[in-house]
C-alpha cells in the first residue's frame, strides 16, 4: 500500500479552507478519523478539533490524501495556529 497522507480542511465562518497540514495516516494507526472524531493538535497550548467530514479525491486511487474537514471546538481560527512542521 502507498503512503496515504491526512490533509486538514479548516471550516471557519469564511468557509472551508486548506489548513495545509498533512498528517501521515500511520499517525492515526492506520484508521482514518470519522466525523465526530477530535483530534489533538500538537501546538501550544494543545487545541482540540471536531471532524465535521471526509472527502475522498476521485481520481482512480492515485490521490494519496485522505481530506478532514475540522473545526476548533472553542471558534478560534485554525489558520492562525502554527503549522505541525514549525
């Protein structure tokens, strides 16, 4: 099996933007998160996010990204935060 990454769509009040942050799915041991899921993002402080869906790219099986679409549970905009590779 290929590497599969996690990519993170940020839903905030202007809509749903690419938060480019990619996750590889080991990450997630091997499950990808189902809406309703949190997830933890490793910043300081740590923030909690709600999976408020999942888009799979059509193209035959040659994406290797799996889409999240997330929101903070407390309203803050995740472009702020810094990136999991900082």
């Amino acid at each position: 099996m290929k590497n599969v990454w996690v990519r993170l769509l940020y839903q905030n009040g202007k809509g749903i933007e690419d938060g480019q942050h990619d996750v590889s799915l080991e990450d997630f041991g091997g499950t990808v998160p189902a809406v309703g899921d949190r997830i933890a993002l490793m910043v300081r402080p740590t923030k909690f996010v709600r999976v408020v869906g999942r888009v799979f790219e059509a193209d035959g099986g040659n994406s290797p990204y799996i889409n999240l679409i997330v929101r903070t549970e407390d309203g803050e905009d995740l472009q702020d935060l810094p990136r999991f590779s900082d």
